[in-house]
C-alpha cells in the first residue's frame, strides 16, 4: 500500500514500541503533528526543545528503551545540540527526529535552514539526511538498531518536509536495514586470566561504573562482590549497580569520592574496573592511580580500554555475559578466597571508615543540604528514582542518598549539564508514573530549565524538585572560595525569583523550608501530594562538598572541611 513519510514515521515507530514522544511542533514538522495527532502515541509538549531531549534522556535511563524526541529545524534542532551531547557522553540511547526544508532548498539559507546533521556530527554515534522517500523506513529502522547496539548513544534523523509529504509503497516485511549489533563474548582465555588474578590477590576491589547499568549486569556485579566478599566502590554513573547500604559498598570514588573509597583504590592489589571509562574526575592524577594495582578493565567499547589508564588485563564484551562467564567459571574451579587474608583486608577498609567517615556539621537552626538529602531518604526508604541537576546538588546526592536499585539515580555526569535535572525527571515519571520521582536541585541549575514546570503541571506529571537554594552557583563558589581567595566573581545568585510564588505562577505546589526544624514536615507534604511540587529549602549559604581531591592531585590526597589535607 502507499503511505505518506508522515505514516511511515508513526508505522515504523510503532513497530519500535516507542509509547512516548516528547516534542516541540514548528513550521517543518507540522506535517508529522498532524498525523501524530491520529496517533495512539503519547505525545509530551515540553517548554523547550532542550527540555525534549532530557526528558527523552530521563525516560530512556529509568525504562531502558530508546528516548525519542521531535522538534522543528533551524533553532528547534539546533535547541537539541546540549541534550544530545550530554546523552552522548553518558552513552545514552535516543534518537532525535528533526525538521529539515525541503531538499530543493536545502543550501539556499532557507527560512530555519541549518546543517543539523553536520552541527551534531561530533555529539552523535551516527545521524542521517533522508533525501528519499524509499529510504525513510530504513533509515528509521537503522537509527534505533544503532542507538541501542554496542555502547548505546543518540542518533539524529533529519527529516525533510517534502520527503515527509511524499508517497510510497511500504510493506513493514519488507524493511531492510544494516545491523550493526555485533556480538562481543570475552574469550575464555580472559575468564581463566581473572582467575588467575583473582588467586594471587590479597585486596581485590570492584570499580563499577555506568557500564554495568547500561548492560543490565548489576544482579551479576552483585552476586560476584557479596559471594567473594570483595569490596565495591563506583563512579557517578555506577552509583545504584550495588547496593548503597550494603557494607562492602565503599561509596562514590575520585574528586568528591569517600575517604574510605580513594584509600582503598590507592592500596589494593587487583582492581576489577566494570563498565567504566576512567575519567579524570575519578583518578585524579593518573601515575598514581591505583599504583599497587593490577587492573581488569571490562568494557563493551575497545576505544575505551586503554585510553585513560593502562591496564593489565583488557576485556571486550557484554558486561552482563562477561560477569556471568566468570561466576560460572569461578565456580566450575571452586574458587575460594582466603578467609584470613580478606578479613585483614575488610578491617583495613573499616579503619579508614572510622578514620574518616563521611559527615558534615550541624549548625543550630541552619539546614545543611547534606541534611535534607539525608532526611528525604529516611523518609523515602530509598524507594525513589532521583535526578539531579549539576553541581553540588549533585555531589551531596551522590553522597548521602543509597541508591539500593539500579537506575534509580539518574545525572549528567560525562558532559555536567546544568538544567539536566528538571525535564529529565519528567521523563522518568513518564517512565513509571507509579514512581516517586525527585529532582534534587540547586537554585542555579535550576532556572536554565524551569520552564518545564509548565509541562509537569500541564500533564500532571508529579515530579517533586527537592531545591537546595543557597543563593549562589555553589561548586563554582566553593572553587573561588578555594583557589581564588573568596573572589566570588559572578557567582552571587541572590537576586533570583521568590521560587515558591514562581512554582504557583506555573501551576505547581510551592513549598518552603527556612530553618531545620521545617525540613522533615515540609519533605512530607510535599512528598504527600498527588501533584508536582517544588520545594524551597534555604540551605546553609557557603557549605562546600567535602571531601575534595584538588586539580592535579593524588586521590589519596583529601581536604576535609576545615581540617587539614589528609593523606
């Protein structure tokens, strides 16, 4: 039968069991609404075109499907560029459909003519230009197939208006298209060789980071730490792939990292690094990183292995499959740790947790932010799926909220995109609606993307923004605190709108919190409610996120709040 590109668009996406599209309509695109219009697919009118592909992002991490947004051309698509490069740096699956002229006037500066496909060349796994009409089912088809494959990432589809309002013959049996999942099972070799290391070492440590969320292997991640009693410390993007209160978890690692966590890195002898790409936020400097170590890195990218930090024993594969080679492996061979040598090594990593736990200081009536985040999980049980925005809300979270469950906590890590947060939770609770869903934010990020309030209240899309207002850009005020001598060159963010009065504006609960006392009753009614909220909570004005391993740094080398550098 014929169909317009506009029904094979909805067709194809169908067969995606794409549920949900978050967009922006324009002039290029009015086409593709109209038949959208028709359709059963939930569509999602978010505030800016930004918002569309966090939300899409925040919907593809907390379901594990594709995220899929639709914007106009010209600045609609170029709105898409942040979200597309922060999905990229956190190998986030989405594709992203955008508005093109018509192909006749593509290179004549038409009105809101822009080369996407070449703007995002460099923040994309892959895009395409559909100049016909015979290759748009295809093309579609191609474009998830490769968002999800491998290591996940965005794809832009650039859709022309005349290619869209032409006809063909389609026949969804008929859709061809490349396949570029390719299998990667770690050859047994390296199975046999991590048991071998695994034999020898005396203080075994797993690094886990997002990897192993990605590949829906923390259950395996899991098994293999708690039956071999090995420690556990994660990245940003690995927080939630084991259990957070569970006491072989050591916390996040690296700059903001636990003093326990960066001891352990810096002194244990086999390093098993899942899903991970060694960031300099995590190692500090890289010559002592882990210098007693040797390293197993397993990763489903090879451009990954090898890149930051040179490794010992390089894995290529699945990291669900690879982790379920080596527990069928290490338990065909009975592999069993020394009792003796692992309690030495356990009660090493005790020390170091008593030594120097993780804690701030009270200060009468003043809320510290480390206080709201501690009492909203108390009041949660940790059943929530968070977002956070950039910055020390972001830190602080990472912190003092247990993620028990994978994909619970949900950040812009790679790319540390500030707005992140707000439409991101959007997308989550569109994810699972049953959810309670919580932007943990900060009064600066908050506002690049605020406007999504008015999508939360049009929908009714019960997001709840927990917001740690101190009045300034917070981790950028702590650096100038540090480094520049409290020079706090533009970062005083005093002059910004009454939040409260501004969420009701928008059609939201705008709730406050001024001294400690309020914050347990102010969490509770806003957690309470049935709709979107926002949450003020006037948080302590100069309170840095400790502990902080300076630039070019060792990890072993800590400030702690007001004490000295530890070593």
């Amino acid at each position: 039968m014929k169909l317009k590109g506009t029904q094979i668009l909805l067709e194809m996406l169908k067969q995606e069991n794409v549920d949900t599209i978050f967009g922006y309509p324009g002039g290029s695109v009015l086409d593709i609404y109209d038949q959208l219009y028709q359709s059963d697919i939930k569509h999602i009118l978010v505030r800016h075109e930004q918002g569309a592909v966090h939300a899409a992002d925040g919907y593809a991490r907390a379901s594990g499907k594709v995220g899929v947004c639709l914007v106009t051309s010209g600045p609609g698509a170029t709105n898409t560029v942040t979200g597309i490069a922060t999905a990229n740096m956190d190998s986030i699956p989405l594709v992203v459909f955008t508005g093109q002229v018509p192909t006749g006037l593509i290179g004549n500066d038409a009105f809101q003519e822009c080369d996407i496909t070449g703007i995002t060349r460099p923040c994309t796994k892959h895009n395409f230009l559909v100049r016909n009409i015979d290759e748009l089912a295809s093309t579609i088809k191609e474009a998830f197939n490769i968002a999800r494959s491998g290591r996940p990432g965005p794809v832009l589809v650039d859709l022309p208006k005349n290619v869209m309002a032409a006809q063909t013959d389609f026949d969804p049996a008929n859709v061809k298209f490349r396949n570029y999942d390719v299998p990667h099972k770690a050859a047994p070799k390296k199975i046999a060789n991590i048991f071998d290391m695994l034999q020898t070492a005396q203080r075994p440590l797993i690094m886990t980071g997002g990897g192993v969320l990605l590949g829906r292997a923390s259950e395996e991640l899991t098994a293999l730490a708690k039956k071999y009693r090995i420690p556990v410390t994660g990245t940003l993007m690995g927080l939630g792939s084991f259990p957070g209160s569970d006491p072989l978890w050591l916390g996040m690692l690296g700059m903001h990292g636990t003093y326990y966590a960066n001891m352990a890195v810096s002194h244990c002898d086999l390093l098993i690094a899942v899903g991970v790409r060694f960031d300099d936020r995590v190692t500090g400097t890289i010559e002592t990183f882990a210098p007693n170590a040797k390293i197993i890195h397993i990763d489903i990218d090879p451009s990954s292995i090898n890149k930051n930090v040179t490794v010992d024993l390089p894995i290529v594969g699945y990291t669900k499959a690879t982790l379920q080679d080596l527990l069928h492996f290490l338990d065909d061979h009975h592999y069993a740790q020394d009792d003796d040598t692992r309690d030495v090594w356990l009660r090493e990593i005790a020390d170091w947790r008593e030594k120097v736990p993780l804690t701030y200081c009270s200060e009468g009536d003043v809320i510290k932010p480390q206080y709201v985040i501690e009492t909203l999980h108390r009041l949660t049980g940790g059943d929530a799926l968070v977002t956070t925005e950039v910055g020390q809300n972001q830190m602080w979270t990472a912190q003092f909220f247990k993620f028990d469950k994978p994909n619970t906590f949900i950040s812009s890590g790679g790319l540390g995109t500030m707005g992140f947060g707000l439409p991101a939770a959007v997308g989550v609770k569109c994810a699972h609606p049953e959810k309670q869903v919580i932007d943990i934010a900060g009064d600066g990020s908050i506002q690049m993307n605020i406007q999504e309030l008015a999508t939360a209240a049009q929908y009714n899309i019960a997001v709840k923004v927990v917001l740690l207002n101190n009045g300034f850009l917070g981790m950028v005020r702590q650096w100038q605190e540090l480094f520049y001598e409290k020079r706090y060159s533009h970062t005083d963010m005093t002059y910004a709108p009454d939040f409260v009065k501004l969420a009701e504006a928008f059609g939201v609960v705008g709730l406050r919190a001024t001294r400690r006392d309020e914050v347990e009753s102010v969490l509770k009614q806003g957690l309470a409610s049935d709709k979107p909220v926002l949450m003020d909570f006037r948080v302590s004005r100069e309170e840095c996120v400790y502990p902080m391993v300076r630039p070019g740094e060792s990890i072993t080398q800590m400030t702690l709040g007001s004490r000295e550098m530890i070593n």
